[in-house]
C-alpha cells in the first residue's frame, strides 16, 4: 500500500509541476518586421498611445512599445535577414492588432485624420462595436468596444 501511495504522491507532483509551467505562462511581446520602424514607433505612440519601453537608434531600429497597462508589448524592427510581409495585401482577418477603445467613432476619426484607413465599422448583436482600421503602412489595427468584456480593464 505505501508503494501505491508514493506512486499516486509522484503523479500528483509531476502533474502539479506541469500544470504549473503551463499556467504561469504570460504573453511578453509579439513581434512584426516592417519597412519603416522609426515611422511607425512615432505613429503608435503618437496616435495609439504607446510607450516606449526599449528602443535601439541604429539598424535594425528594434523597438519595444508597451500598452497603458505596461504588461504587453509590441517590438518592430526592420530586420534584413527576414522579409517584411506585404501588410497591407493581407486580410486583417489574417492578422490584426486590437486595442480596447471607450469611443470607437470618435477614435476612428481621430486615427483615419492622422493617415489611418477604414475597413469595416461593425456592431455586432451582444453589443460590441469593432472598427477595423489600416495604419498608414497598411497593416491591420482594430478598435473594440465589447459588449461583454472579455479581458481586466476593457470595461
């Protein structure tokens, strides 16, 4: 019986140490490679509110941009040994990135004045409102408004 316990005691070790990995894990950064890094630093933290966290000055102009809540980041770079993909002949159901928005219309104007393009302007059934927007470099940006939120601090 005590050679049961101990192999039932190994498994539940094991299996909380797994679980535990694999819980812990938290999301640090995604990354894209783009034409013009410098540019697009200046856009996002100007017209989108991010900061910058890291930024290198020479090629391959590596920055870290962080959001309000300084627990997500975004790095852009311009690295040659990659391609840089053609955002903008994308889907922006392909690849986005989404950003919680209070007033969806009001930002959607303020963001299309500053060289940003529309796509699509949604209200959806449970309440949400999502605008699917182009940088000016062509990739995806989404402003949503949930109708139910979905994640700490989209309310």
């Amino acid at each position: 019986m005590d050679r049961l316990r101990l192999a039932l005691w190994a498994v539940f070790l094991i299996f909380k140490i797994l679980t535990v990995t694999y819980v812990n894990m938290k999301f640090e950064h995604f990354a894209l490679n783009v034409e013009n890094p410098v540019a697009m630093t200046e856009w996002y933290t100007t017209h989108l509110g991010l900061s910058i966290v890291r930024q290198l000055k020479e090629s391959p102009f590596t920055t870290f941009l962080a959001d309000s809540s300084g627990q997500i980041m975004l790095e852009i770079y311009h690295n040659t040994l990659a391609d840089v993909p053609v955002y903008s002949k994308m889907h922006p159901l392909v690849l986005h990135l989404a950003f919680v928005s209070h007033h969806p219309v009001e930002d959607m104007l303020r963001l299309t004045a500053a060289g940003a393009i529309l796509e699509s302007d949604q209200k959806l059934g449970d309440g949400s409102h999502l605008v699917m927007l182009r940088d000016p470099w062509g990739f995806s940006i989404q402003l949503c408004k949930r109708g139910i939120p979905m994640i700490l601090g989209g309310k």
